[in-house]
C-alpha cells in the first residue's frame, strides 16, 4: 500500500487550475488592439519589423521596447506580458548554448511574470536542447542514487525503532547490492545515450565534462554487457538470428571486441547448423514401412468403403473385423485405424454407423491385439481432444509459473520479450543474491497469500489457448469432446468476465448453451458497462461508437431498466452540442459586439444563466444553453462573417492554449524536491514513513527507450 | 511491498507545488465566482504575434536533415503550428503595418516546410516594401527561387524508365546548389530535397519493379543505396525500415503466390526471404529512442508469424 498523495494532490490540484488560469489569461492575449498606448505598439512594431538575421538591431529594438513597457508598467498592469515573449525573442539573438538555457531557464522559472504560456513555451525550448537535457538527466541520476541511499537510512531507522531485524538489514543488503552490482539500463540511462550521440553528432563531444564522459563511458560498457548477455541467451535458447540483433547493438559500442567475436563465431555455428538441419530435412525421403505378412485385401476393402462413406460396407467389415480378428500387429493397427474413422465418419452420416470411439477399442478387448487397438483408438481421441489438451498444458505451465512465483519471486509469463528483461536482471547477478535466503521465508508467505487470494500470473495465454481450442472444434462437434468444449467455454466465460470482457463473455456462454439465468445475469453487467462508459467519455468525441453500444443495448435488453437509460443516454447524446466549443470569455474578447445579456452571468438564474465556459460555434453564429430556473433552453444567435472569422480564430487559439496547458514539460515534472508518504506492508513488517522519490524519466517519448 | 526501480510514473511532488496548490484551490471560488472580467485592453495579438516569432526565430539555423524538425511544447510540428497561429493573428490584430512582419514569418514557416513556392511568394512580397525586411527577404530569395525550380513536380514519364533522367538530372543540379549554398544554414533544406528525390526514385522502381528488367533486384539495391547514401540522415531509420517492408512483403508474396501447402511451394526460398527481411527489421528494433522502432518490432513479430504460418505450427 503505497500512498503518495503530496505530489498526486498538487498535479491534480494544478490540472484543475490550469485552464482557468489559462482563459484568465488567454482573454488578455487575445484581445483586439486598442491604440490606447501608441509608444508601445510602435516599440513593439519595430522589434517584429527587424529581420531575424541581424541580432544586434533586433536586440537594440527589443531593449527600447523594454524600456518604453517599463516607464508605462505602473499605467497599465497587462503590459508586463509583454516582456516574457520579449525576453523570448532576445535569447533567439543569443550565440552562446550557456547563455541561451539559462536565460530559457529564467523564463521558464517565471523571472518574467507567472504567465503559464510563456513559462511552458520556454520550457519546451528548452528540452528541444540536447545538452540541456543530457545535463538535467544526469543530475537526476545522481539525484536518484542519493535518494535511494537516504530513503535506506530512513527504513533501516524506522525498522530499528521497531525492532524489526529483517527491516533493519534488508536496506543494508539492498544498499551494498547496489554499489557492488550494476542496475539494468533504464529508460533516462537510454535517452541520456541517444542524447550524447545527438551531441557527438552535433560535434559538440568537448562540452562534457570528464565526470560525465566517465559516466557514459560506463553506461556504455553497462549496455554493450547487456547486449553481450541478450545475445549468449539467445544462443542458448538456440535463437541465432535474435543473437544476431543484440550483437549488433553490442558492436556499435566498439568494446569487448573478443567476447564478440566469440559470440560472433557461435552464431555463424548456429545459423549454418541451422541451415545444414533444413536442408537435411528436405532432403529425407519417405521409407515405406514394412507391411510384409498381412492381408492387404482386407484392409483395402475396409479402407474402400471408409473413404466410399458406405455405411453397409462398413458394418459388414466391422462383423467380418469380429467374426475372424486380424492376426498381424501391421493388420490389425491399419483395421483398427481406418474402423474407428469409418465409424466416426458414419456417426455423422446417420444412425447405422452411430459408435463411440471406445467402440472400438472394446471390439478388440478380448483379442490378443487388444493394447494396439486401444492405442489406435486412444490416439485418434487424442487427435480431437489434441486443443483441449494444449490448453491443459498451459494451464500446468501457469501453475509452475505460480508456484515458482510464490517460492522465488520470479514471474515469467513465457512472453519472449519477458525472457529478454530477465535477461538484463541477469546480467547484474553478483554474490548478493546469497544472502536473499534471510528474506525467502517471510517473503515466501507473502507471496503464497497472493496467489492463493489472486492471480499472480497473467492468464492471457490460457485464455488464448481455450479460444483456439473452442475454435478448433467448432465445425465439428462429436461426443468425444463435447464435455471438454463445454468446460473450456465455461471456463473462457469466467475468465473473461473476471477481465471486464463481458462482451467475449457472453458470446462464450451463448456457445456453451449456458442457461439463461446466467447470460442475463452477464447481460446485466455488460449493459452497465455500457452506459458508464457512456457517463465518462461524454464530450470526449466519441459519440458514434457510444450511439452504436446504446442502441445494441436498447435492441437486446428490450423492456428492461437499462433500456430506458440507454435510451435516456440517445436523447442527451442528441441534444448535446456538437459545434465547436469556446468559452465565453475568448468570445467576448474578439467579439465584445455580442448580444450577450450581463444579466446572464450575474448568477440569478430567474434572468436567465449561461455557462461561460461553454459555448457553441456554428456554421454562421453562435448558440448556447441557458438556464432560467429549472428550465432550459437552446439560444442561436447569427452574427456576421467578420465577427465569425474572428470567433473561428479565438476557438482555434484556445484550442491551442489548451494543448499547451495540456502538455508535460521536463521542467514542471521536475520542480521542486518530490517526498511522498510510504506506507508498507511486507518481509520487513509493517511500515510508514517520508521518503524522497527518485526521478525517472516521464517525457512522452518514454515509451521508445523502455 | 518494495517498489521496482523505474516501475511507475513519477509526478511533480513538492512541497513547494503542494502549498501552492493549496493556496491556489482556497483562491479557486474566487477566480471561478466572479463574472466574465471586462474584454482586456491593447497588446494582445501583439504579445501573440511575439511569441510566434520568437519560437521561430529560436529554431532558425536548425539542421532539419539531420535532426528531428522541431516541435512546439504541445507536440505540433512547430512551421505548421506557426502557420495557423500567424493566420489566426492576421484576423485578430488588423494591424497592415505588421504584414511585412506576419508575410516573412510566414514565408520562413514555408520553407522550414519545403514549401517553396509560397516562401517565394512571400519573400517577393516582403521585398518589394520596404525597411529592414524587405533586404532581409531580398537576401533570402535566390536560394528559396532555386530550390522553388528544383523541386517542381516532375511529369509522369510514358514508359517507367523515363524518368530515370530527368531525376538524374534534378539530383545533380540539386547537388550543385550544396556547394554554393554551403554557409547557408538552409542548405539542409537541398539536402531533404535529394533525398526526397532518392525516396521518390526507390518507391517508383519498387512499385514498377514488374515492368522494368530486373525491376526487383533494382529496386532492393537502389534502396540499399538511399540507406548509404542518407546516413546521417534523420531519416535513416525509415530507410531502413522501408527496405525491410520491400523484403517483408516479397516474403509475403512468394507465400501468396504458391500455397504453402503445395508441392511446388518452396520452403527453404521463402525462408530465405524471411531471414532477410527479418535482419533489417532487427537493425531497426535495436535503436532507443525513435518511433521506427515499435514499427520494426511490429514487422518482426509480423514475420515470425508467417514463419509459423509455414512450418504449420499455431502461434
């Protein structure tokens, strides 16, 4: 249990607070000009009138417009606006990197004014700089360890004070583990190495100083070895060709030369190997088996009514199988086989030929070749039972993988891509890992409670394999694996319900002829599924997909509750707007001719109330909802071209003042020193303390180097 | 429970960030109470306009063939947002003294585009008033009036190889003006353009790859050669990415083409065409930090299931 509602509370409590500070904003930024203070236009006419390439004129413009904004400042507070954009515009004119980040940095600090957008325009500029943020990610690595280190010392402290052994040694062992072996690579160790290489290529290899080449010298051997290590285990899962890629990452790093070479070698081994297997394959032929000594007539006539469908011939071969049984194994094996396919191919032909497969096995019972007639039986139940038993071997390798959860902690899942991260833990293995007996006991019965009270395992892959084998013997249902097909519907159903796919389960129950009870009863979850769905993304845009849930529902809940709601969820679906929003305050700033009553803003709703923040934009004017008591209704207003060109205008600008609210920069995501409340329960006892967090690596592009 | 390293989003947590959100939520009534405040006065679309040029102006000399072309705080490609916001401010500001100032802004939005032709436009513009801008924009016109004649479309030849010259032909002249541009940070912009002229070649040869002699084998090694001759392109790894689609999808083909099933299907070619294709893929899967790599990631898995597609077993 994890609580870390400091930083939690202060997004959400600025996520809130953003756009409102924004249309707070955002109405100054779009005002229309007014010719109330004639120097500063012209001030601020002849900065955007200097070419870009000339920084000094363009300087010496932009240091007279601050000149004239200040002398006017204590006349008219919104000019101080003006001068983050300005400053903005002046780092452009800077030469030097240094200069220009921490003039970007002071902006971004609000040295300029607290205007949001200014603030987050500088910030982005910033991280478009590589060696800014290959800076900042390397202070946040060495912030992360201290962090790592301290937040130790608070544990082994708190567990001390309680008396705890285990809790007090723990952070110790995990401290020393981390001097002693080296963390996997993560995600900003990734992106710091792309950034240096954008760096080298920039040819700026000088700027780092000798502490930060000798760090990503060592993320560079870090991730050659981890590269070395993918590929020796792809080796020895006889994978050559996915050796073959982690190689290539490993060459370009130019380091440990001979262990690549070594690798290369086994490789090149594995491929050729593997190519010799192949063409050896392809080049067996066929031997004929030995079929000396048995009566070839026999079997032919039984093999020739079988394929014939002839369900008399069949039974005459089955008397004439019972009244005289084979005597070569040879014999009695192709009978026995092509009896037990005649018999099941006549079941489904009609009631003559309408055997079970054990039939035939009990046929042959009394008979000296009574073991080879039942393996010939048994092997073509198999066949049809073949899926069923597949997905039964996935079930035993999720219940190994469970217990060798709970006993080791580990959990693989069989996803190639999960061997390839255990790969990277592996690769920092060191004698630490002998003192993890001290933790096994305690752990271990954490982890038993786990699995016993849920699932510790993915069961995707179970549930892949009962979805195959359904649909593998869909086409053909037989006695032989009814019941097993009933138990993997069953059994797909619960799990998908247990999943939230109500729909997939639902469809397994149908299958299953499952009774009706319990496919209403699942109906009835699917349906508040829908209409919740239908409460949250309400405005979200997807209104089409929602009105084809609603109506689904509507036609197969016919009479019911639900019906009534999905309906009710139409109706609103129907009235709600569908023009382009904007509030009405980025109207009135482009617009302040609108008809807009001021009474409809004082909060009397016996004049009529609007929703400021929500107004409609339509081909030719402008509508919106008011409110008078507990009535509502629809007001259009027209206005003309101009006026709507201007409004198109507005809403386009505060729908990108919104993206850029919107938008996480590195510069707000690492502002301040983040603490969070850690309360745990686990080997070490019961905890709770204040502990710093480490910094990872959030940006958007996080996803690429994961 | 002991948290693993890197496994979950960190978020700002300061206390500093707490007090002021809490500061901010007891004056949030306040804020959001009072009525719609009177339309602000002067400066508006000024401080937009502003800020439109100073982005701009801060990304001026980057090198688009080499980097990733800059993009604005919200993710938008930042000409483009730059465009529609100088549109949105023409309207608003109403201002005819700050055309030349929008017309040049936007005509350098344009270029970073490769649109020449309305950069030109623009520029030409900007050059016939008068001012510091319009020396600016005079000084800037050769190169975009080149680059605007350098990359007219082509017409479409008669018979497939008869464009083969004309490419030729553009692909030299374009290579001249590298030289003479050489001290113009906006002799990148020549470089995209070869190197859009080089794609345009390998998707004809691989498109008309039936109709041309030897159109496979030329196709494969041309783009082979897109990849030697863009390496240090910003985009190679598409290049890369695409030969391995060509390789992928002849796999694909010979797979379509003969049954699988069939006598004549043969394994050990298919295969071939797989591994192949795969290799490529693998080159790309391999790099941090860029979007190609979940598409080569996706085309490998892709082609490990058309290997299971041969060998019979289910996925």
């Amino acid at each position: 249990v994890r609580r870390r509602f400091a930083g939690l509370t202060a997004l959400s409590a600025l996520a809130l607070l953003a756009p409102v500070a924004l249309l707070a904003c955002g109405s100054a930024a779009l005002a229309p000009t007014s010719p109330r203070s004639p120097p500063i236009e012209r001030a601020l006419r002849d900065v955007l009138l200097e070419p870009p390439g000339d920084p000094s004129r363009r300087l010496l413009a932009i240091d007279t417009a601050r000149a004239v904004i200040r002398s006017v400042e204590d006349e008219e507070a919104e000019t101080t606006g003006l001068l983050a954009p300005l400053e903005m515009l002046a780092i452009g004119c800077e030469t030097s990197r240094e200069e220009r980040c921490a003039r970007l940095e002071a902006l971004a600090d609000g040295e300029y004014g607290a205007d949001t957008l200014s603030r987050r325009l500088a910030a982005g500029a910033l991280e478009r700089d590589p060696r800014w943020l290959a800076a900042r990610l390397e202070g946040d690595a060495l912030y992360s360890d201290f962090a790592a280190f301290w937040n130790g010392v608070l544990r082994t402290a708190f567990s001390a004070l309680q008396g705890n052994p285990i809790g007090v040694l723990q952070p110790l062992v995990v401290g020393i583990e981390g001097v002693v072996r080296g963390q996997p690579l993560d995600p900003r160790d990734r992106k710091r190495l792309t950034l240096e290489r954008r760096l080298r290529a920039e040819g700026e290899p000088a700027v780092l100083d000798p502490r930060t080449r000798e760090r990503v010298a060592a993320l560079h051997d870090q991730s050659c070895r981890e590269a070395l290590r993918l590929a020796r285990m792809a080796l020895e899962r006889r994978d050559p060709v996915a050796a073959a890629i982690h190689l290539d990452g490993a060459r370009a790093f130019l380091r440990r030369e001979d262990e690549v070479a070594e690798i290369a070698v086994e490789i090149d081994a594995q491929l050729a190997a593997r190519r010799e297997a192949l063409a050896a394959a392809l080049a067996v032929e066929p031997v004929e088996i030995d079929l000396d000594g048995f009566d070839r007539t026999r079997v032919s006539a039984l093999v020739a009514a079988w394929l014939a469908r002839d369900a008399a011939a069949l039974a005459a071969a089955q008397r004439d199988l019972e009244a005289e049984p084979p005597t070569h194994h040879a014999e009695h094996y192709a009978a026995a086989l092509a009896s037990a396919n005649a018999l099941r191919r006549a079941s489904r032909l009609g009631p003559p030929g309408a055997a079970d497969l054990r039939a035939v096995a009990r046929r042959f019972a009394d008979t000296e070749h009574a073991p080879l007639a039942a393996r010939a039986s048994t092997r073509l139940d198999a066949r049809d039972l073949a899926p069923f038993h597949a997905a039964g071997d996935v079930a035993q390798q999720t219940r190994r993988a469970t217990w060798r959860f709970v006993f080791t902690g580990e959990r693989i899942s069989g996803d190639p891509l999960e061997a390839h991260a255990d790969a990277r833990r592996a690769e920092t293995r060191s004698w630490i890992d002998a003192l993890a007996p001290i933790f096994w006991l305690p752990a271990t019965l954490i982890r038993g409670a786990y699995a016993a009270l849920g699932e510790p395992i993915d069961d995707r892959r179970r549930i892949d394999a009962l979805a195959a084998a359904v649909r593998a013997t869909r086409s053909a249902p037989g006695a032989a694996h009814d019941l097993a097909r009933r138990e993997a519907l069953a059994e797909l159903a619960e799990r998908h319900e247990r999943r939230g796919e109500y729909w997939k389960a639902r469809l397994a129950l149908l299958e299953a002829r499952a009774d009706r009870d319990s496919i209403e009863e699942l109906e009835a979850k699917l349906a508040d599924e829908i209409l919740a769905e239908g409460d949250s993304d309400r405005g979200g845009g997807g209104d089409r997909l929602r009105e084809a849930r609603l109506r689904w529902l509507i036609g197969a809940l016919p009479d019911t509750e639900h019906a009534a709601r999905a309906r009710q969820a139409l109706a609103t679906i129907a009235a709600s707007p569908r023009g382009e929003p904007i509030a009405l305050r980025f109207a009135l700033a482009v617009a302040p001719e609108l008809p807009i009553d001021p009474g409809w803003q004082d909060g009397d709703e016996r004049n009529g109330e609007i929703d400021p923040e929500r107004i409609e934009l339509l081909e030719h004017g402008i509508a919106f909802a008011l409110r008078e008591g507990s009535q509502t209704r629809r007001v259009s207003i027209d206005v003309a071209s101009e006026t709507h060109e201007r409004l198109l205008a507005a809403a386009a600008e505060q729908r990108w003042r919104y993206a850029v609210a919107r938008a996480a920069t590195y510069h707000e995501l690492h502002s301040g020193i983040p603490v969070e409340l850690y309360a745990g329960l686990g080997v070490s006892g019961a905890s709770a303390y204040p502990r710093l967090v480490e910094e990872g690596y959030d940006l958007a592009d996080r996803r690429y180097y994961e | 429970v002991t948290r693993a390293r890197g496994a979950t989003r960190r978020v700002p947590r300061s206390a500093i960030a707490l007090h002021g959100a809490v500061l901010a939520a007891f004056a949030l009534p306040g804020v959001a109470g009072c009525s719609a405040p009177e339309p602000s006065p002067a400066y508006g679309p000024y401080r937009t306009l502003l800020e439109v040029v100073a982005e701009l102006d801060a990304t001026r000399d980057a090198d688009l063939y080499r980097f990733d072309p800059p993009r604005d705080v919200s993710g938008e490609s930042l000409p483009r947002a730059v465009l529609s916001r100088l549109e949105r401010i023409e309207v608003l500001l109403g201002d005819p003294a700050l055309a030349p100032a929008i017309e040049f802004a936007r005509a350098q939005a344009h270029e970073r585009l490769s649109g020449f032709e309305a950069a030109q436009a623009g520029y030409r513009q900007v050059a016939a008033g008068e001012g510091p801008l319009a020396a600016a924009a005079a000084a800037a016109l050769p190169f975009t009036t080149a680059m605007c004649e350098l990359t007219r479309p082509l017409q479409d030849p008669a018979r497939p190889l008869d464009v083969l010259a004309p490419l030729a032909q553009r692909r030299e002249e374009l290579t001249k003006l590298l030289d003479v541009y050489a001290d113009d940070p906006r002799v990148c912009l020549a470089w995209i353009a070869i190197e859009r002229l080089d794609v345009r070649l390998r998707e004809y040869l691989y498109r008309n790859r039936n109709a041309i002699d030897d159109g496979t084998r030329r196709a494969v090694d041309h783009a082979r050669d897109v990849i030697a001759a863009h390496a240090e392109s910003r985009r190679l790894l598409e290049h890369v990415l695409r030969l391995g689609d060509f390789l992928a999808e002849l796999a694909r083909a010979q797979v379509a083409a003969i049954d699988p099933e069939s006598a004549e299907f043969d394994a050990t070619r298919a295969r071939n065409a797989i591994a192949a294709a795969a290799e490529v893929y693998a080159e790309v899967a391999a790099v941090d930090g860029a979007p190609e790599r979940e598409e080569a990631r996706a085309g490998l898995a892709a082609l490990e299931a058309l290997a299971q597609r041969l060998t019979g077993t289910p996925p």
